[in-house]
C-alpha cells in the first residue's frame, strides 16, 4: 500500500539560525596567502572556505582561547567566580613574550587576569590562572587536553597555557574554530571580554592586539598568535545582520598581511553568501496521505528551524523535495518522522532532512478501516 512519494516544494527566504553538521558551501572563486585557512557560517556550520584546515600547526597565542574556555567553563561551575584573586607565582612573574606585567607573590583578581590573557596576551597571566585552575601548567594541560577531546578537537594536542613554542604543542585551523564557536555558544555572557579595546594594569596601558576591532567589519573577537615558526596567525569573528563568522587563518608574512587578509576574507563570506530560511519549525511543508486514519491527510514539518548557507548566486538553482513513504499508517504521533526533504545545489553536497508529523492522526473505527479496506479494493491507492 506504500510507494516512495517525491515533490518539490517551494522555499521560503529570511535568515535564522539552526542545522548540526558542518557543511561545506560551493568552493568559490578566492584564495589567500595564508598558510592555513577556514572560514565558516556558525548559524548553519557552513564551511565557506578552506585551506589546509587539517594541517597541524602551531597555534601560538590563539591557543589561549583554550585557556579562556576552561576559565570560563570553571566560572560557569562555581569552581572560580570574577572577583576571586589568584597569587602569582615565580613560574609566572618570570615568564616572557606578551605580558600583563603581573607583581611576583601579589594576588590578582580574575576578572584582570581575563583582560590580560585577551587584551593584552599576557603569558604571565595565563600562568597566573592555570595555576589557579590546576595547580601547575603541566596539570592544567591534561585538564585542557581532555576538554579538547570532549569538545570533538581531533587534531589538538595542548602543552602549555600560552601557546609558547614547543615541538609537541599543535592545533589546526578547523580545531581552533570550532573551539571559538563553542566559546562564543557556550559563554555568551562572558564573550564580551573579546571586544574590549585596551586595558591598563600595573600602570601600563596596552591596547587589543585584533586588527579587526578597529575596522568597521562588525568584528567582536577573538584573538591573535605570532612566532617565528608560526607567522602570523589570527582566530576571529564578526557579526552583521544576524549571520556570524568565524575565521582562522595562520602563517601570515606580517601584521599587515594578517589585518588585510583576515578583514578581506570576512567581508567576502558576508557578501558572497547568505543564510535562508527554508523552513521553520512548526511550518506545514506539505499534506501527506494516510492510510486508514481519521483524517485523509497528515501535515508534515521539521522539528527545527531549517536554514541553508549558499553562494547568493546559487540560490535559484537550489531544489527542496519532499519524499515520504505514502500513504502513512494510522495511528501516527505528533512528531513522528515520516519522511525526508532532500535538497539540492550547485557545487554542494545532498543534504537530506527528516521531516515528522505536525499533529496527531487517530486511526480509523473497525467499520471505518473496512469500509476504506474495501474502497481501496475497488477503486485502487489512488482513491
């Protein structure tokens, strides 16, 4: 009594956020000089553009974006709170590179320690609040190492709390954004700490070493790295109309080329792309027969959101088709999956969706299922 059903259905256009799986977008026409490269749409996981992204590297300081996560994630459960202080120790006075120019045995509140680590890329303050968190560095990187893993950041292994060189300490770019998204979705109440332009302590004045805060990008974050090894590498984000970016990009010649390029490649997926609205939850996408229920017709929708990240260009030649094994037996659940949207674009792969029932469909009365039972012996499925 079932046969594979399959309509295109029309698209509804706007821009909300929602989908779980990394997609990757039509490969566009740009390139960088970056070494390594990734940009991505965070609404719909949209990979928009890619170079190297798995290759492992030397994250330098954007490997602090780690540190502030586990900062935060302690916050968040009670384990530290902003206005607790933390004692320095020699480790940490003594450390060198970017400072936050902490005081040997003062305590620091962590709310300055968190200015230091991402205004200024204090390396003595990233001391400062591993130990606090773990007790030493060496802890708090199998601290950190263990939530790279809980966090799905397959090619990371974390050696210290700075990103200081060291042979064994490597991220790659796809790692470090999906870390900044899980930043910025996990702790939006303390993202803020990202867009703060300077700070001053101990007297000194420094302000945020992100080039992109200064440009009129919409950029909020996050942070950027530097060793001779390395480059130049910078983890960023910018928002505008709703849509957020998130973009690494490493091995950059200098400070120029790393505030041109990254600036250049967020203003190309902001304007060559765009996020619609296929459908929202709760929308009836279509009616689908049923078979001996109380009503003839069970309307179909998704159970969230369905959004779609494409090349604007590419919008028209997107296709939504709806296939369902029809008719569907009664009794049928509100929510129950009953099919699936497959949809179609240029240059980007299948995606399939699966689509359930908006409402509660009871199934027929014994005479009811044998009056139907015999109109369908008569007149056929089609009826």
């Amino acid at each position: 009594m079932t046969a594979v059903r399959v309509r295109f259905v029309a698209a509804l256009s706007a821009a909300l956020a929602a989908a779980a799986t990394i997609l990757p977008a039509r490969a566009a026409n740009i390139d960088t000089i970056a070494k390594q490269a990734i940009l991505i749409d965070v609404s719909t996981n949209t990979v928009l553009f890619e170079k190297n992204a798995d290759q492992r590297m030397p994250p330098s300081s954007m490997s602090k974006i780690m540190t502030m996560y586990m900062v935060f994630d302690a916050i968040k459960k009670g384990r530290m709170a902003l206005d607790h202080t933390l004692p320095v120790s020699e480790r940490a006075w003594r450390m060198q590179g970017s400072k936050m120019f902490v005081e040997l045995h003062n305590s620091i509140k962590v709310d300055d320690l968190i200015k230091g680590v991402i205004v200024q890329s204090g390396n003595d303050a990233c001391i400062v609040l591993a130990e606090g968190l773990a007790g030493s560095e060496e802890a708090f990187a199998e601290q950190a190492n263990a939530k790279a893993k809980e966090l799905g950041l397959t090619n990371s292994t974390i050696v210290n709390a700075t990103g200081w060189p060291d042979p064994n300490h490597l991220m790659t770019a796809r790692d470090l954004s999906t870390l900044a998204k899980r930043l910025i979705t996990d702790f939006p109440e303390y993202y803020h700490y990202y867009s703060v332009r300077e700070f001053t302590y101990h007297g000194i004045k420094q302000g945020n070493r992100n080039p992109l805060l200064y440009r009129n990008i919409g950029a909020d974050g996050m942070k950027t790295g530097h060793t001779d090894i390395a480059g130049y590498g910078l983890t960023g984000s910018a928002i505008r109309d709703g849509r957020r970016l998130v973009l690494v990009v490493n091995g950059l010649p200098n400070m120029q080329a790393r505030a041109d390029e990254s600036a250049r490649l967020i203003e190309w997926g902001f304007r060559e792309f765009n996020t619609y609205t296929l459908f929202k939850a709760g929308d009836t996408i279509e009616q689908v027969p049923v078979w001996l229920g109380e009503q003839e017709t069970v309307p179909v929708t998704v159970a969230e959101n369905l959004n779609q990240t494409m090349a604007r260009t590419d919008r028209p030649n997107m296709k939504v088709a709806l296939v369902t094994n029809a008719p569907v037996a009664a009794p049928i659940a509100k929510g129950t999956p009953v099919g699936k949207l497959v949809i179609t674009a240029p240059g980007a792969p299948t995606r399939e969706v699966p689509v359930v029932a908006a409402a509660d469909v009871g199934r027929l009365g014994f005479f009811g299922r044998a009056i139907a039972a015999a109109k369908y012996l008569v007149l056929g499925s089609g009826a």
